[in-house]
C-alpha cells in the first residue's frame, strides 16, 4: 500500500488563548515603550509563537491486547499505521512565591512553573531611585548560577527541574536585604517555542517596598520604604478575570491583606497558563478477510486517550462518496444525518487507548473514516478521509466480534434541527464545519473561542462584500424603492473599502514653513496618481516642529503653515476628490506652565487642564488623574481619557476640527497610550469617513531572528480594534515586520502563515488593516526602522495587490519609485481590489512569493520563479519589474 | 420514567383533539416531537416549555406539516426560521442566473450566519414565457440547486403578477392576449388599466385561448411540483401563492404602494373592468337594486386624495356608512375573498398532500387606518372599518385553506410613521394578527424595506420573538444594498440577538439538576392538564 505522509490536522482548537493576550486596562509604571533596545530585544514581545523543535510527544507504550496479536498472525491484506499529531493546548500553572530561606535569614524569591519546556526567567531589576521603567541588572550577589547577562538590563536564569518528581521547574533568587531593589522585574520564556509569557500583556513586577506604610499608595520613587518588612504584589496581578484557576481579586486581596497585619511570612501566588503541545499518537488499521461469511474485517485500534468516535462510512469505487453499509453495525453505532455511522471505540483492557472491529460486506471497496475526539476535535488524513481499501485477497480467518466491552453510551449531543439539511453528498464539508462552529457561536458561549469567532464573522463579512461588490457594479436591472443610488457606503473602519491612502509629509516638512502651500500645489498630482485619501501632518502648536508635542489643541498654526493655509489645503484637497485626515495627537499634550513644584502639568490655552487631567502613574509629571490606559510615552504629560471632563473636550476639539478645519476623518497617534475602547467613544462622536491607529510594539524574535509566527504581535493590534469596536483600523506593523525578514533575507516563505494566509493584521482582519512599508518614524530621517534599502518596490507590490487599504510614504511617491507605484495603484483600482479582498497565496518559498487576489490579480515577488495557472483564466502581464511582477486576468 | 410522563400528557392531548371534533385542536407539535425524538440536551427547555404551553392550554390548530410547532413563549433563531428573499431578477428572462457569484457568496454568507433559508420569486412571466404551457424551468432549477447546495431551505413565491417597475413582465402570450382584450385586467373608474396583473373577474373565464387563469394556474403549479418533485419537502418547504398584485391579496387600488414617500392618498376602487362591472350588476339585480349596479361609489376621492376631499370616506357621515356603501363594500370585499379562496385552494390542491407548507400574502395597508373608515382598506378590497372586522374572514379562509398567512410590514412602527398619514402599521398588524389566532392561522413575518434604521431591526425582533407566533420570518430582499456595509451589519446583528435566549438557556450550568426540575414539572403539568 502506498504509504502517505500523514498531517492529521487539529480542526478548531478551542481554548481561549492564554492569560498574557488578554487585553489589560490597567496600567502599571513599568512599560517598555519606545525604548529602542527594549524594542530591538524584544522584551515585551509576546508569546504564542508555537514553533516547537522539539515537541512534547506523550505516546502510549505499545502495549498491544491478546486480540491485536491475533490479527498479527492472522497475516491480514491490508495494515497500515497512521501517525496523528494532535496539538493540544496544556494547561498549568506558574507560581511565585516569595519567602525565607532556610536559615530564616535571607527571602527568596521562588518561580516555578508546572508544564514541560525549557523554562527562562527573563528578569532585571528597578532600584529604588529609578524614575524610569527600565529595568537593571540584579547585583551580582542575585544572580543564580547558570544566569546570563542580556546586555545591560536583564538576566536570563534558567529554571530547573525539581526534583518533586512532577514536571515542575523553578527558579530561586536568594533577595539582598541591604541592595536598594525597589522591585524585580520578570516574565517566563520557554525556550523550546520561544514564547515569552507575561501577565497579561505586561512583565510580571514584584514590588518589594513596604506596602503598609505607606497607605497603599504607590507613588514612585520618593516615598521612603522599609525593605522586606512587607510585600506588595499590585492589585492587578490577582485580577484575572478570565483566568478559572486563579483566586479571584477581592479574596486574593483580602487574603493578601490579613498576611500583612501578622508577621510577614510569606507570599505565594499562582497564574494559570497554557502553552500549545504536540502530542504524537498513531491509529493502526488492519483488514483481513473473514473465510466463512467472506467479509472484510477490520480492526482500527488507537492510542489516543479518552473517548474516540470513529465516523464513518464506506464507498463502492474511488470517488470515495460516503454511503451507509447495511447492519448490523459495531455495538453503540449511531446514524448520523443519513450520511455516516458513528462508532465509539472500546476502551482496550490495558486501559491504553482503544479499538474496534467493523464487519463489512465484500461489495465494498473502500473504508472511510474519520475519528472525533470530541465536539470540536477531528483527526482527518492530511485534510481528507481516512481511506482504507478493502481488496480481496486475503482469505484467513479472524473472530469477529471481539474487543467490545459494554461501556457507557457516548452521549451524543443531538444535532439541531436546523442543521438537519440535506445535502448533496460532495464538497459540502467545509460550510458544515464552518456551521458547527457558527452553532458554537450562538449557543454555546462558555466554550466560545474567539478566534473561531472571528474568523467565521470575518469570512462572512468578506462573503457580504464579495456579494456587494458584484450586486453593487452589476447594471441594476431595477432601482429599488427606498435606495436612491447614493454615495458608497462608509464606516469609519472601513471607508468604503477602496481607500488607498498616502502619507502626505515626512520628518522634514515642517522645515519650510509653507508645507500646505506646497502639498497644496501637489493636490492635483496626488489625486492623478490614484490616491482618494491624504493623511495630513499633526496641525496643532507644538513644542516640537515636527507637531507631535501638541501644546494648544485650538492653535492651528504651526510650522506647517497657518489655520488658513490648511483650510485652503483640505478645500483643494476635497475639490480633487481626495478626503482628508488629522493627525489627532490624543495620548498626551505638553502643559504651559509649572506648578508650585516646578512640574510642568498645568495647561493653557482653551483647554486649561490641570494635573488632573494627566495620568497618575507618571511620576515625571504628578498627574492627579487616573492611572493610564494603556502604554506611557514619556516624553510629555499623558492625558487620562479614563475621564469625563478629559473625554468630553477632546471630542469637542476633534468635532472642531471636523466643522472648521473640514478634515474627514483621523489617523490617531501612539494608540497604544489609551485604551481603544476611548477611541470608540471618539470616532462615534466625530463620525469620520476614515480613521486609523498606530498601535506599534515590537514583533516578536528569538536569539535575535525574527519569529516566523508573529500571531501575538498581530493579535495585539486586532485586540486593539476590537476595543474600539472595529470602529478604526491600525497600521499593519505586523506585515511591515514580516516583509522586513522576508526581504531582506530572502525569505519569502514568511509570508504566509501556518494557515495559508497573509501572516500580518492583513490575513486575520484585512477591512481593519492599513497596510505600510515606512512613515515618518520609521523611515524619512529617523529611520527608526527602515524598510530593507531598494527592496521598497517589493513592498509596494505587495501591499498594493493585497487586501487591506495600503498606505503610501510621502517620500517614496516623490521619489524614482513614483511610476512604478502609480502603475500599482493603477492596477489595484482597474481591478477594483479593495480592503475585503481575497488572497490566495500561490507560493511561498524561500526565494518567491506568489498570491493571486480576488482572482482577478496574480503577483509574484522574489528572485524565484512562478507563472500564474493558465488552465482556467488567461493572465497578461501588468508590470514586471527587479524581483516583481503583477499579472492581470484577461 | 419521563416519557411516561409526557406521554400521559400527550394522551391526554388527544383526548381532548376527539371532544372537539370537527374543529381540530392540536397541541403544537414542539411539545411532543421534542419530548419523544430528541430526548437529548434540549430535553430540559422543552419540559420547561411544555409546562408552559399546557398551563396556557391554548388550543392552536397547527397546521400538520409544520416539523415545529408554532406556540412558545421563549422563541429564539430556533423557533422562528429565518428566510432571506432572493433578488427579484435573480433569474433573468432568458432563464440564466443574474449575478450567480454574488448570489452564491450571499448564500453561504446566511448559511454562516445561521439564516434557515431563502424565498425564491418563480415568476409567471419567466417560467412560462413565450407560450401557454411551454414551461422553462432551468434558470429556478439551477438556481433551486444553488441553495439545496449552500444547505439552505427554500420558500417558493409563484409570481402570477409583473412588476413594471423590476421590467418583469407577464407571459408574452398573455401580454399578446391582454392587448386585443384589455378587459381582462382590472380598471379604474377612469378606464385606465392595471396591466401587471390578471383581474380577478377572469378568474374562472375561458379568456386565455380557452383556458381559465385558474386552469392555467393550475398548471404551472402541476408543471412546477413534477419539475421540482426532487426538492419537495427537502429544500424547498413553502409555496406562496401569488394571489394578486404585487403577489398580494388585494385590489391594485394604489397603482403602486409605496412608490412615492409622500402621504398616501384613499386610492381608487378597481371595479370599471367589463367582467367586474358585469357582477356588480348581477350582484345589484340579484339583491333587489339595480340601481346600484352601475358602478362603484360615484362619491370617492381619486388615487392620491385625502379622505376628506369626497364625502365616500368622511369620518362622519360618509357614505361608505350608508346602506349603499354597506352593499358595495361588501361585494367588493367578497370578489377578493372569493379570489383568494380559488387561489389559495388551488394551492393546497397542489401541494398540499406533499411535504411543504402553503402561504398566501396579505398587504398590511396601514395608512389611514386611524380614520373611522379606513379607505386605503377599503379600495383594496378589505371591509375593515370603525365598525366592522374585515380580517376574519380573511383569516377564516385562509384557515379553511389550510393555509399560512405572509405578513409584511414587521418592521414598521407607528411612531415612524409621518403624522399626517393616520396610519398605525402596529394596530392593523395587531388586529390581522388577533383573526389570525382566532382562526387558527399561522402567521408567517416579512418586513416591507431593507433598512439600516435599527428601529426596524427591533420592531421584527419584538414582532418575532414577542408573545405572538410567528413561524417564519422572511427578510426582504437580498441585493446591492442588503449586503451594503451599511447595512449587513445591522441585520447580522439582528440575526445574532434573535439567537440570545437560546444561547443563554444552554449557558445554564447544572443540566441535570435541571432536568430534575422539569421531570417534576412535566409531572405536575400532566396533572393540571388531566385536571383541565
């Protein structure tokens, strides 16, 4: 027999995803934004990179029953061994505990962690006087043996197995009392897949002030503190909402409070945590062909533990259509909607997986099957059935009937009714599971799983707008009653879905202090070019020329040119057809004066804030507010959106702005600073045509590489729309990174992920995602993080045949790449390829790169070579250029 | 031990189907089907269901081929199957499908969104185009096999009527026949015709080369269930009977409704066509006054006037008060019921012994209706007034049809309505939907615009999941702006609130505690309804 190679996928995992993706709205001091070597280390990089190199295989010792020996000897015609890889997502626990040693003398910090890996404690420290959220290293005398220095901030300290017989690793870190550590700082990486887990989001922080004395306040750095007289672990680290196993907030406080009134005897803590697992197990099936009644007998024995269902049929030729055998069946088979048997396998005697025997007539030559763990767990060859032939060769006897034992009935969840439909036998899978999952949805929503979620509302959306855009373009044979053929339709998430954007300044174009006047002669260019939006620079007063330090949010003279000059721009801007958008700096804003202390935190202008506008948890600024909502940027007050007063004058600004200046809609600064769902609240109030986030934190990499699966950094960003409700969309930071790797080192094959798709924002959410290869910050004359030199084009070609609504860097429309992405854009509108695209990616390999979109676009890039399928459509080529080529079908 | 229990019920159920004889009591089959064939997780609702439905013990004639049952207090996506109609030119007149791809994203799109299943407009002028009998059923076969294959259900609406406005015609055979004799469509008391569809007057004459219309739609109807035998009772599991303009049961007294924005006039009564005058007549000789036999009320405002400007409609001494008005509203009123008992019996000639349900459709004409007279009802051929209920004789026929009743307009709410249009869509639906109950009638939801208002959505949400037993929902229509961005999220997220109840009543944690409960609930049930 032909032996396949066997990927037995795992349909829908459904587990939430673990505790450090959760979204978190509070904040605590110690974030690590835009340090660069923070960022270029990727310390507060997620996990969820699932690379195993060396997965975790439980396998069930062969321990094979009386019966399978028989079949052994019976020298069956067919058998066959079929490997199956289950991914398993395997729970646990990691613990932090903090007492004395032995001697009673010195504390001890203790990590451990109860899931199998290569466990890294990834730690550094914060003294008492640092104002900062870096971190230090520990002092010497800290440092456990076997720890490595990561530069100059942070240690690495691999956690050992105890020796308590369970998989349990730990890490102890012996506490200097007499060093001025005001808390260690931590997060577990597991070396083995490379996934770093955090708290929710965040690093693990361990205050080791005293926490009594000072009434609960953790005011930063200069109150006094009486080291190890007390602890604190903050608040938030007992709020795990979501998380089951972990003692809820209010006990764990109390709990944490009563300790503090006695004598301090220790601290001890536990957070669940789950990490994806291989595990091997295989399904062997064997025929023989029963002598007396010349029937095929077929044994299908597993090692897969707990329940398995084989689901079943058999098929009278190879086109392998399911067809319902005739009785009698194994004990316990059910009939499933007319179409297959369902048969529990028996648990074996030895208790080590389970088997069973099928009976099947001669007429039939082949099996079929495919085995379900549970509801949402099917095990399938390589996508397809399980296909056992059954020729007719063999001819020894066997016993029938054995190796089934009177177990419980598997309940089976009965089917809903309307899902009862009928169907042609052929091709109908995929909407069925897809059905299941959408009854997943709607009614079983304590075991909902929310990426299936989205990814069912998503490919409806995108099935919506496939219909839409054909309803929409064909001639309408009838003009329906109430729809008087308006303007195209636009959500401020979305536009209209044909937005192709373009940044329309750089880092420098504040310098000649008419950078309206100028833009505004370039209107009709742009416009020809084929942009429909422009996105504006940030226009407020600004400490900075740049107008990133937003001053007085109502002085719209800055060094751009004056509130006239960008009334004149955006008029001619509209008048060529272009929408515009504000860069509305909302995270933060530079005070006018001083305060008594001489902190600069009081506001003037029309908005005369004071220090109760600025969050509280900036030591640099004493803000009165509240604590941020998300990440600080240090470099001025930040705002505290969490407030009424706050939330209801910028909403008045923004909708100023709108009404005076005529602006559209808003590509929103630093978004991480703020919690989306205060984004939201904004763009309800403004209601603009188009808006977008900058969420941008560091991708995730390993010793320095770029992780190929980059689903944490990317499903930061979606976390962030779905905070705002979908209500904006966000830079695609996720794809700018992969193409990065991608191109620079010729590795084309980042670019799809485990799943066939686009591996950025783009693949999971495409209408939300603004695609880019550079900006102002990244490239221009900061070049914080610039796109690989000369391999600008290959981007372009990329995110302008893609789904996603693509955005243009000012300085590469005005460059020597100006034809050449004008072809692009050319190509994209002719071909009406909008933000809800579907992408097919055709290749994906080392040295090439192809995808074929709304099946209308094909494009390659890479040294590689690929020709798009001529079997079913003509392609003609749209333009070819170094290491690119787009063909359109013709 | 349970089923004993609930079968006790059950007998007891029937018991009470033999005292009553003729009129056929059923418990709706939701009780019974569920306790006995699906006695697995959904076993605990409907025990708690059936205590409620018994201590109710409101009889519901339900009609035999429904697989659900009708009544239920707690409704969700499960009991109320929601259809999306199919565009109106999805079959184009040469017999191809319009726009296949997007039709085809816009099924699996339902499907994925848990809808039941789309309405299909067969039209006449299509299917049986070029000449009497020469049916053409390729282009609603394939299209039949794009939903059986999207695993949707089918709704079939057999379109005996044009829409001008869609440029969908009637037969050209019948066009041919219409312009040597346009008595055979409804006029005007100008004279002027109403050519989209058939007056009723013709209904039972030889006027088609020979042929009654009724004959001719019996026909289709034959040709349609023989073509379509393979989908009967699987995908397809509901017809609806065109019965008019529109597909509607009414008198085209408003050339067409809904057409401007603008406040709806009285309309015009459609009795001046040669065949309608001729029973007037007949009808005035028969009842001793022939005087009155001439034509309709001489004293009735024009189309677009208001109620007022004539003194047929006055609020207060109006004719239509009169003993004449008395005698013409009735008759008038009668011609369209008697129409709609041929239609609608028909049908169920034709389908009815098979496996899928039959509907009529019956307008919600809702302007004017706070006057005492109720004009816009009563050109249309409803003698539903102040004083009078014209609905239960609708519903009575539709009843004695064995026959579901389609009503649109679920999204309209009186407070959206324009003042000045007197109009009160949630009355005149309350009260159709009153006869309806009283008679036994199913009543099957449509909405009357695609609209992103959500005060629409949560007008058919509370109109579907409200007290009142709606079995299907039909949502109108799919198309450019269905899916338009603007709006597909509304109605996903109508869909997905229409799922809430169910999903918590499976969210609840302690299943067996639960069905403890219920077993002793059920019990007690069967006590009070032995009791009873």
């Amino acid at each position: 027999m032909s032996t396949v190679t066997i990927e037995p996928l795992l349909r829908y995992l459904r587990r939430e995803r673990p505790l450090c993706r959760c979204r978190t709205k509070i904040l605590k001091p110690s974030s690590l934004n835009f340090s660069p070597k923070l960022l270029s280390n990727g310390a507060n990089t997620s996990f969820c990179n699932f690379k195993p190199r060396r997965p975790h295989i439980i396998r069930a010792s062969s321990t094979d029953t009386a019966l399978l020996e028989t079949f052994k000897s019976t020298d069956g015609f067919f058998k066959e061994t079929f490997p199956l890889t289950l991914t398993q997502m395997v729970e646990g626990k990691i613990f932090i505990r903090l007492d004395k040693d032995q001697n009673q003398q010195c504390w001890q910090l203790s990590v451990g962690c109860s899931l199998p890996g290569k466990w890294i404690l990834h730690w550094g420290v914060s003294y008492v006087d640092d104002v900062g959220s870096e971190w230090d290293q520990p002092p010497k005398s800290m440092r456990p043996p076997g720890s490595v220095c990561i530069k100059d901030y942070a240690m690495e300290t691999p956690l050992k197995k105890s020796s308590d017989g369970e998989i349990f690793h730990e890490v102890k870190i012996n506490l200097d009392p007499k060093s001025s550590i005001a808390a260690i700082n931590f997060v577990l990486k597991d070396e083995e897949t490379g996934a770093w887990y955090q708290h929710r989001g965040r690093d693990f922080k361990m205050p080791l002030v005293d926490y009594l004395r000072n009434d609960g306040k953790v005011a930063g750095a200069k109150r006094g503190f009486n080291l190890w007289s007390g602890f604190f672990l903050p608040k938030m680290l007992f709020k795990a909402k979501e998380l089951p196993s972990n003692d809820q907030g209010s006990s764990s406080e109390s709990k944490g409070a009563t300790q503090e009134n006695r004598q301090v005897e220790g601290f001890y803590e536990e957070h669940p945590i789950a990490k994806q697992v291989v595990i091997q197990n295989s399904a062997t099936v064997s025929v023989t062909k029963c002598p007396k009644t010349a029937k095929n007998l077929l044994y299908l024995e597993t090692d897969l533990p707990g329940k398995v269902v084989v689901h079943w049929g058999v098929c009278r030729d190879d086109a392998k259509n399911w067809e319902i055998p005739a009785g009698p069946y194994p004990p316990e088979t059910t009939v499933f909607k007319n179409k297959a048997l369902r048969t529990p396998l028996q648990p074996k005697d030895g208790g080590n997986g389970c088997s069973g025997l099928f009976t099947l007539d001669q007429e039939f030559v082949g099996f079929l099957f495919v085995l379900k763990l549970n509801e949402d767990t099917w095990l399938k060859c390589k996508k397809n059935d399980f296909h056992i032939p059954l020729s007719s060769s063999g001819s020894l006897p066997a016993q029938p009937g054995q190796g089934q034992s009177e177990g419980a009935l598997v309940s089976e969840k009965t089917v809903e009714a309307n899902q009862e439909v009928s169907q042609t036998a052929s091709s109908k899978g995929i909407i069925n599971d897809i059905r299941n999952l959408v009854n997943g949805i709607s009614s079983r929503r304590r075991t909902k799983k929310k990426e299936a979620q989205e990814s069912i509302l998503h490919e409806i959306e995108k099935l919506a707008a496939e219909a839409y855009s054909i309803f929409r373009n064909s001639i309408p044979t009838f003009v329906s009653e109430s729809e008087p053929q308006e303007t195209p339709k636009i959500c401020s998430g979305t536009g209209t879905g044909f937005e192709i954007l373009l940044q329309g300044f750089n880092w420098e174009s504040h310098k000649s202090g008419r950078w309206y006047m100028e833009l505004k002669e370039k209107a009709v260019e742009i416009s020809s070019l084929g942009f429909n939006v422009i996105w504006l620079p940030p226009p407020t007063e600004s400490v900075s020329p740049e107008g990133y330090m937003p001053k007085d949010l109502y002085n719209l003279n800055s060094r751009y040119g004056s509130i006239d000059e960008l009334k004149h721009l955006v008029k001619s801007l509209h008048e060529v057809g272009l929408k515009v958008l504000g860069d509305a700096v909302l995270n933060h804003r530079c005070a006018h004066f001083q305060n008594q202390n001489g902190v600069w935190n009081i506001f003037g202008g029309r908005l005369n804030w004071d220090e109760r506008a600025i969050v509280a948890d900036d030591p640099h600024f004493q803000g009165r507010g509240n604590k941020s909502s998300g990440d600080n940027f240090h470099a001025a007050p930040n705002i505290d959106h969490s407030q009424d007063f706050v939330r209801k004058d910028l909403k008045e600004w923004l909708c100023w702005l709108r009404d005076e200046i005529g602006y559209d809609g808003w590509r929103l600064d630093f978004a991480r600073g703020f919690w989306g769902g205060y984004v939201k609240d904004y763009i309800d109030a403004t209601e603009p045509y188009f808006a977008v986030g900058e969420y941008w934190d560091s991708l995730s990499y390993t010793c320095g590489e770029m992780d190929h699966n980059q689903d944490a950094h990317r499903q930061r960003i979606i976390d962030w729309i779905n905070a705002t409700n979908g209500t904006a969309g966000a830079f695609d930071v996720t794809t700018k990174g992969i193409l990065h790797s991608a191109l620079e080192r010729c590795e084309y094959w980042r670019l799809s992920d485990k799943k066939g798709k686009p591996p950025g924002v783009v693949g999971w959410w495409p209408s939300r995602a603004v695609t880019f290869i550079e900006n102002h910050d990244t490239g221009s004359t900061q070049g914080h993080w610039r796109f690989p030199s000369g391999k600008e084009m290959q981007g372009y070609a990329y995110i302008l045949t893609h789904p996603g609504t693509p955005a243009v860097f000012y300085d590469h429309i005005f460059s020597h790449y100006q034809s050449e992405i004008a072809s692009l854009i050319s190509i994209r509108n002719r071909n009406k390829v909008h933000c809800r695209s579907t992408v097919k990616i055709t290749k994906a390999e080392r040295d090439v790169y192809a995808a074929i979109i709304d099946e209308k676009v094909a494009m390659k890039m890479g040294p590689g070579h690929y020709e798009p399928p001529r079997e079913s459509q003509s392609w003609s080529v749209a333009i070819e250029a170094k290491d690119y080529k787009v063909w359109e079908a013709s | 031990m349970e089923v004993s229990v609930i079968g006790s019920s059950q007998a007891t159920v029937c018991t009470s189907e033999l005292v009553h004889g003729e009129q056929r009591f059923c418990v709706p089959r939701r009780r019974s089907s569920v306790s006995f064939f699906h006695p697995g997780t959904r076993w605990s609702n409907s025990g708690l269901r059936f205590t409620l439905n018994a201590i109710q013990a409101e009889p519901f004639r339900s009609d035999n081929l429904s697989i659900r049952g009708c009544a239920s207090r707690s409704k969700s996506l499960d009991d109320v199957r929601l259809f999306v109609g199919l565009p109106f030119d999805a079959v184009s007149e040469c017999n191809t499908i319009n726009h296949a791809k997007a039709i085809s994203a816009g099924l699996k799109a339902l499907k994925l969104l848990g809808v039941e299943g789309v309405e299909m407009p067969v039209w006449w002028g299509i299917a049986e185009k070029e000449a009497m009998g020469k049916y053409k059923w390729e282009g609603y076969l394939t299209l039949a096999e794009m939903v059986q294959d999207a695993g949707l259900k089918l709704h079939v609406s057999l379109c005996f009527h044009a829409n001008e406005e869609l440029k969908i015609p009637l037969p050209e055979w019948v066009s041919r026949i219409g312009e040597s004799d346009p008595g055979i469509f409804f006029a005007d008391r100008s004279g002027h015709h109403f050519r989209e569809c058939l007056s009723l007057a013709v209904d039972d004459l030889p006027v088609l080369d020979g042929k009654t219309p009724v004959q001719v739609y019996q026909q289709f109807c034959k040709s349609f269930k023989s073509s379509f035998s393979g989908f009967m009772g699987s995908t397809i599991i509901g017809i609806k009977m065109g019965l008019g303009p529109n597909g509607e049961l009414r008198f085209p007294s408003h050339s067409r409704v809904g057409k401007s924005c603008k406040i709806l006039g009285v309309g015009e009564f459609q009795c001046y066509d040669k065949n309608m005058l001729n029973f007037l007549k007949q009808h005035a000789e028969a009842t001793g006054n022939p005087l009155w036999g001439f034509g309709g009320p001489h004293d009735a405002p024009s189309y677009d006037q208001m109620p007022n400007s004539n003194s047929f409609f006055k609020d207060h001494g109006g004719s239509w008060e009169s003993p004449y008005g008395n005698f013409f509203l009735s008759w008038y009123s009668s011609q369209l019921l008697s129409h709609g008992n041929r239609l609608l019996s028909l049908a169920s000639d034709e389908f009815g012994g098979s496996t899928v349900t039959t509907y009529g459709e019956v307008p919600l004409i809702h302007s004017l209706f706070k006057t005492r007279s109720h004009p816009c009802e009563l050109t249309a051929g409803f003698y539903n007034t102040d004083n009078r209920d014209g609905y239960e004789a609708v519903a009575e026929m539709f009843a004695r049809n064995s026959c579901k009743m389609i009503l649109p307009g679920m999204n309209l709410s009186d407070e959206h309505q324009p003042q000045e249009s007197l109009s009160s869509p949630e009355l005149l639906l309350a009260q159709i939907r009153t006869a309806c109950r009283k008679y036994g009638v199913v009543v099957s939801g449509q909405n009357s615009l695609v609209s992103k208002a959500s005060h629409h959505f949560e007008k058919m949400r509370k109109n579907v999941l409200g007290e009142n037993v709606v079995d299907s929902f039909t949502y109108q229509r799919m198309g450019a702006e269905f899916f338009s961005p603007e709006h597909f999220p509304a109605f996903t997220e109508f869909v997905r609130s229409l799922n809430l109840p169910e999903k918590h009543a499976d969210d609840l944690p302690e299943e067996e505690e639960e069905v403890a409960e219920s077993l002793q609930r059920s019990s007690e049930s069967s006590i009070q309804m032995q009791a009873a």
